[in-house]
C-alpha cells in the first residue's frame, strides 16, 4: 500500500506512472499508433485500410487497394516521420504495406 502524501499529482502524472510501472507502454502505443495512421493519412486511405499493426519498430499496414499501395510504397519515410511526429517519439522505423 502506498503512502499518502501531501504533494499533488496530477491525473496525466498518475496514470503514466501506473503506465511506466506496469509496463504497458507498448500496449498503449499499439492502440495509439492505429489513431495516429488513420488520423495522418485520413478517410479516404482509411477506408482502404484493413489492419494496423505495430510489431517492435514496425508498422504493418494491409491495405485492401493494390494501386493505393504502390502509391503510399513511395512515401514510406514521410509515413514514417509523420506518425512519430504525431505520437511524440520515435516510435516506428520500418512501414510494411501489405
């Protein structure tokens, strides 16, 4: 049981050491960086995408149109340093269309 203290922590403050704590960093960055693909590429990509997801530092995307995927294959690094500019680290090194 943790002790009390006088010192005032705020919420975002409690809930990234309960995060840090109980490791579930990379848990929450899976959820985070689906956001942040369809946030960064928008609905018209997103209608086409059909799975998200983040293995170490890469970013597996399958898309369901082949055309969209050889157009998006020539932007990979900008991909890449738009979705760790938006989640604030980096984050993904690799992007896998699929």
């Amino acid at each position: 049981m943790a002790k009390r203290t006088n010192e005032e922590l705020s919420i975002k403050d409690v809930l990234q050491n309960f995060i840090s704590q109980n490791k579930l960093e990379s848990g929450i960055d899976k959820v985070d960086v689906k956001g942040a693909w369809l946030k960064m590429m928008g609905n018209g990509v997103g209608t086409y995408t059909e799975a998200v997801e983040l293995k170490n530092n890469t970013l597996y995307v399958k898309l369901t149109s082949s055309v969209l995927r050889e157009e998006l294959s020539h932007g990979k690094e900008k991909i890449i340093a738009m979705i760790n500019d938006e989640m604030g680290k980096d984050l993904i090194r690799y992007l896998v269309l699929r």
